[in-house]
C-alpha cells in the first residue's frame, strides 16, 4: 500500500459526514463494521455479534461504542487520529442501551448500508418511534466522489490486476479444469499485493455465456475461448475488478465476429465518460453497439457499476439512472455478449471520470488474447 490512510480517511471526513446527515433530514448515522464504517473513521472493523458502532449525530459530538476487547484495535486504527471519543462496553452492558441514552432524543437515524438484522433490530427496541433509514442517504453523494487519494489507491488495485491478467495465459491451457486455472489465478491476486481475494472467475466454452460463473471442474479444451473475471480489495481498503478474454487457440468466426462488436462498444462507451454525461447514457453507448450489431439480446446486465471500498457500490451504468458523472466518480464499464450453450465475452475497465474525459485505470491488452 503507498497510499497513506491518512490521505484516505482524513480527519476532516467526520465533520462531512455529520454535514450530510443533517443535509439527508437524519438525527444520527449509526455505522457498524462494513464500507461505511471504514469509510467514515478509516477503522476495518471485524463484523462480530458485540456491537461496534460509530454514532455520529447530526448536532453534537461523534462516538464509537467497542467491545472492551476490541479497543486496542480500534484505538490503533485510523479511527484513533479523527477526534471521536470511544466507549468500551463490558460482556454484561446494553450497548444499544447506552448509544440510545447517549444519543437522546432524535426522530429518525441511518443505518449502515450492510447492518446485520439482527443490529437494526436491537436498534428498533431500543430507540422506538425512531425512523430508520438507509445511512446511504447521507453517505451515497460522499462516498461516489472519489478524492484524488482515493483514485490513487484504486489506481494501485488496477495496477494489481492488470499484473495478474498477464499472467493468466501462463495458467490456461487444454487439459486444465477451470478449478485449477482459478486456483493459480488466486494465488497470483495474493502474490499481486491484494490483501483479500473477492472472487476469481474462470468461464471457459458455454460457460462464457453464463455471466457470473464461478469455477467448475468442467476440463478447458482445445478451441475453447475463456473469460476470467477477477477482483480484489488491496490493504488500502479499495477495490480492483477486471474481465479479459482469452482463447486456447484460434477463435471460430462467429465468436471473432462478435468480440470485435464488444471491443467497440466497449471503447464507445469509455470514450463518452465526461463530467454531466448520465449514468444512463455511458450505458446506452456501449448498447447501442451492440443492438446495431444484432446483439442486443444477448447483452442482459447493465453496463456498469461503482467502485471503491466495495466492488460494487453507487454509481450503477444502466438505464434508468439519470446520476449525472462528477470528476471524482469510479465505475466500471463492462459490456458483454452472451450466446447460451456455446460462449460469451465481457470487456471490463475501471473508469474514473476526470475534469474532461475519462480515465481508465485498467491498461492490460482489451483484445482477445490467444494462448
């Protein structure tokens, strides 16, 4: 990681967020560990049944509620530079209780985004008459607008997986199952820097036309034509996510037909990033390629989606979403054609738009590698 967390979670974001929860209508935001945690305090919370939480009222001072044996940890985390007082909670102790009587009166407060069930009912019981909400209403416009910090550090997840696809035609040959391939590629994503594996994707032959194929044992042969999609979180907390597209030999003419469709479609639609273009429109340029060709129906996901502290989060590249980009914005944008029972490619980039175009982050080769 050369990205300093200091740059990443700096001190300044707490005094953010408590201006965006009182923007969204919300008395508090109440964070427990996930994205958004990390987020907010920069600490990476283990998600365990004792509650961690940070509470971060609309008026008034933040604190974090920590298991007693978890305070060394949170004490030593980014967390412990940004000003928020913490508060040890013993075995026998309310935690929900004590956040209720600490917060006082409010009308409604936002949970995390990823909050077990079982924490935004104990919430319901402890603070009843309060609304719940999603803390996305005051974290979303926060979170899509990457700093320059940020970029940085998706910039070293794109580095990461591009080093890994150059070495996938080392792993992929006939005779191999996908099993195996995914398991070199897994090892190759730890080895790259990632400090987690968040998946490994290796679809070879009709199983290219499943979009979100895992691995099977299925035995990659001669003349088959493979997509890997692979992503990791780095130690920064940011995430990479990349697709390419290979072929164990030369391509029939079908299959060479449609992927010089999606290399274009693809490039139409990284070349129409731009501060004010909608999400809805990079979308529909990669699209319009694509139906032109006669593929339309064969392209049966969105065009994209956001990336940071998680690999998919807000801003979503689809129809419907009239989110107009803002520099600082990442995404992915990741057409893809699918013909069931024989195979499928998708071309994927991290995009991140700049003050007048876009910026890939992804620059291993977009053309069908054959091995």
């Amino acid at each position: 990681m050369t990205t300093e967390s200091s740059e990443l979670y700096p001190v300044t974001r707490i005094d953010q967020v408590r201006a965006a929860t009182a923007a969204a209508g919300l008395g508090a935001l109440l964070l427990t560990p996930g994205p958004d945690l990390r987020y907010v305090s920069g600490y990476h919370a283990h998600a365990l049944e004792r509650l961690t939480c940070l509470v971060v009222p609309a008026v008034g001072d933040a604190f974090m509620m920590v298991p007693r044996l978890e305070l060394p940890a949170a004490q030593t985390s980014p967390a412990g530079r940004i000003g928020v007082e913490f508060v040890p909670w013993d075995e026998t102790d309310d935690p929900y209780a004590v956040v209720a009587k600490r917060l006082g009166d409010v009308g409604s407060v936002g949970l995390s985004d990823r909050m077990w069930a079982m924490q935004s009912l104990r919430f319901r019981d402890a603070l009843p008459g309060v609304e719940q909400h999603l803390a996305g209403r005051a974290l979303a416009e926060l979170r899509m607008r990457k700093s320059p910090a940020e970029v940085a550090a998706l910039r070293e997840a794109g580095a990461a997986i591009d080093a890994v696809h150059a070495q996938v035609p080392e792993f992929l040959r006939a005779g191999r199952t996908e099993r195996e391939v995914g398991r070199d590629i897994a090892d190759a994503i730890m080895n790259a820097g990632h400090a987690v594996i968040d998946f490994v994707i290796v679809a070879s032959g009709p199983n290219g036309a499943s979009p979100h194929h895992d691995v099977s044992d299925r035995v990659i042969e001669a003349g088959d034509q493979v997509v890997v999609d692979i992503g990791g979180t780095m130690p920064s907390g940011y995430c990479s996510d990349s697709t390419r597209n290979y072929s164990v030999g030369e391509p029939g003419a079908e299959y060479a037909a449609y992927f010089d469709v999606l290399r274009r479609a693809q490039e139409a639609a990284c070349d129409f990033v731009r501060p004010g273009v909608t999400c809805e429109a990079v979308d529909a340029a990669a699209r319009q390629v694509i139906e032109d060709a006669g593929y339309g129906s064969y392209f049966i996901h969105r065009t994209g989606h956001g990336i940071g502290l998680e690999s998919h989060e807000e801003p979503y590249i689809v129809s419907g979403n009239a989110t107009a980009l803002e520099p600082g914005f990442a995404f992915s944008v990741e057409p893809g054609i699918y013909l069931p029972g024989r195979h499928g490619a998708r071309i994927e980039d991290i995009v991140v738009c700049g003050e007048t175009g876009g910026d890939r982050l992804n620059l291993s080769t977009r053309d069908l590698v054959v091995v």
